[in-house]
C-alpha cells in the first residue's frame, strides 16, 4: 500500500508542452537521498531481503518455484512503490483540484523491482543468471502494463548509490508506468523518422557499424549487443549498450544472455576503471502501443561525477570534460 500523502498530479507546461509530476509525498521518504549520507544498511534491517517480506506492500509479481506469494524462495520481485510519483487511482481527485487539459491527476504506475535477494550485490556481481532474472522480470513487468492498456511508457531505471538518487542499498531497480510520452524518448522519435527520411534502414543501425569500424568508443562487444561511448557523450563516461540486430521494443528480445552479459563486461569496467562510481541508467524503447515511427531501443548509463550547471539545466546544452575517445579506453581497459 502506498503510503497516505498528497495525490501526485500531473502539470503541463503552457510554453513548452511537456509534463511533470508534482510527487509531495516523495519528500516523506525515511531514506532520501537528502537526509541520509551513504551507508551500509545491516542485512536484518533491510525489507528487501528475503525474510522479510512483510516489511514490504504485497508483491505485484515474483519468480519462485513455488505457488506462493510474500515469501522467501524468490530470484527477483516486483511491489508498489510506498512514495509514488504516479498512482493507479485518485479517489476524490476532484477535491480541492481544478483538474483540466493542463492540470489532471498523476495516474500510472510506481514499482520497485528488488532485483536480487542477495543484499550488497548488484546482479552482475552475482552472475549471468541473476542478470538474466532482473532482465526478464522488466520484461514481465512492461508486457503486464501493455496488456493492462492503460499506461502509454514504461521507463525502467536503476540509480546506483546515493550518489545517483539510490534511497536503499539493496540492489532495485524502478519502473514508471506513464501516461504520456517522455520528452526525451518523443525527441529521439522524432530523430529517427528525420534520420529516415528517404532512406533505407536505421539510424542506429548506421551507428553500431560506424562505431564497430572506428572501434575507439567501443568499450565492449558480444556477439548480439555493442556498448560505446557515444560520438557525442553529455557526461563524462556516458556508455550505450545497443543490440545488434534491430528491434524496436526492449521486451521483444530474447537474447537475455548476451545482453546480460555485455551489462557485467560494462559494470566491471565502471567498477575497476572508476572506482564504483554512483551512476544511474536507464532503457529507451519504444511507446507500449503502435509501432508507426522508426525505433531502435537501447540502454543508456551516466555516471555521476560531475555536477550539472546552469547552461545544462538551463539550456539543455551539456559540457563533457571527458573526451569519450579517452572514456572508451579506460572503461574497456
């Protein structure tokens, strides 16, 4: 159950068009980022290990060999989001709130996906296998909201330390069913069907082969993805992971192995070229619904080692310190 607060809402931006959420209640957190420095958590405390269960709203879903629910036995597990940004239902949403075009509220969906059992490792510190489970759980997850019919985009996003937002230390991942599409994601859209425009094949596609001959971004390679540091990285050691072969939607892939694989080569590079840095990433896809605009999903990560000013906030116009020819290098070192 989400804790009680004030129901998100969503406003729209009268100049530009887009979105954004007014969450009050997140700022009721225990563990914000902003009230608590970055520390160990004790395993007997944490209501994300098995065990306790309990500590937790009832799950939404599960990977156990047993028919049981909200207990131990799990590889990976998906609940509610106790501080929401977007609720499944706004009772007396028309109390107090003028809702219209511009002001409505912030129904969606707010999930934690626990992505191991174990407590103070990632996936990819586990193994392969638990790699694949979280992978296959966020596909689970975001073929259950498309079949639902209410959701138009599914973000799914991992914030890795405090540093990057993390409020737990039990590895979780978030994912945001949302009613519209993000900004980011509608730009990139948009992108594709100007890079196609009486062209054959794709964009991306196009920058997977030109970035495989170059080979100096290139940080690592399997037989079905490429992770590079983009020609035109924002931040210092920003990498992409890209499948190989095209395909628009992240659930539709079923090459787990090889994507769980490529994520463990670009996280022990991030981990031994640069300490365990704080970093956040998160996947590109394609809208839940249609499929008339030219697409190539694609996981994007930023680590957090700079602070963002006025001119990227303000403007949108990112300053990197880090060529990504130099990034490449030490991350694939």
């Amino acid at each position: 159950m989400a804790e009680q607060g004030p129901q998100p809402e969503l406003r729209r931006n009268p100049i530009t068009g887009e979105w954004v959420i007014i969450a009050a209640g997140r700022g009721r957190r225990p563990h914000a980022p902003d009230r608590m420095p970055q520390k160990d958590q004790p395993d007997h405390e944490c209501p994300f290990c098995p065990g306790r269960e309990d500590q937790t709203p009832p799950e939404v879903c599960a990977f156990r060999d047993s028919d049981e629910s909200d207990c131990p036995g799990w590889s990976a597990r998906t609940i509610p989001n106790r501080f929401p940004i977007l609720v499944s239902d706004a009772p007396g949403a028309g109390a107090g709130a003028a809702y219209s075009p511009d002001r409505q509220p912030a129904l969606g969906a707010s999930e934690v996906i626990i992505d191991t059992p174990v407590h103070d490792k990632p996936p990819w510190e586990v193994g392969l296998d638990q790699t694949v489970e979280m992978l296959k759980m966020y596909q689970e997850r975001i073929v259950a909201l498309r079949e639902e019919k209410r959701t138009t985009y599914v973000h799914i996003i991992r914030n890795h330390l405090a540093g990057a937002a993390s409020s737990l230390e039990h590895p979780h991942s978030q994912l945001f069913g949302l009613p519209f599409i993000p900004p980011t994601v509608d730009a990139e859209l948009d992108g594709f069907a100007r890079a196609s425009l009486g062209l054959p094949g794709c964009v991306m596609c196009d920058m997977v082969e030109r970035e495989e001959e170059a080979t100096e971004r290139v940080v690592a390679a399997n037989d079905g993805f490429i992770a590079f540091c983009p020609f035109a990285s924002r931040l210092p050691y920003e990498t992409w992971i890209v499948p190989r072969r095209h395909q628009v939607r992240f659930e539709d892939c079923a090459e787990l192995e090889s994507f769980a694989g490529i994520i463990i080569q670009v996280m022990r590079g991030l981990k031994d070229g640069l300490d365990n840095p704080p970093f956040n990433y998160w996947i590109h896809t394609y809208p839940l619904r249609g499929e008339t605009r030219p697409y190539h999903w694609h996981l994007e990560i930023l680590p957090r080692l700079t602070v963002p000013g006025g001119l990227e906030l303000g403007a949108d116009v990112w300053v990197n310190i880090v060529a990504p020819e130099e990034a490449a290098a030490r991350l694939g070192a």
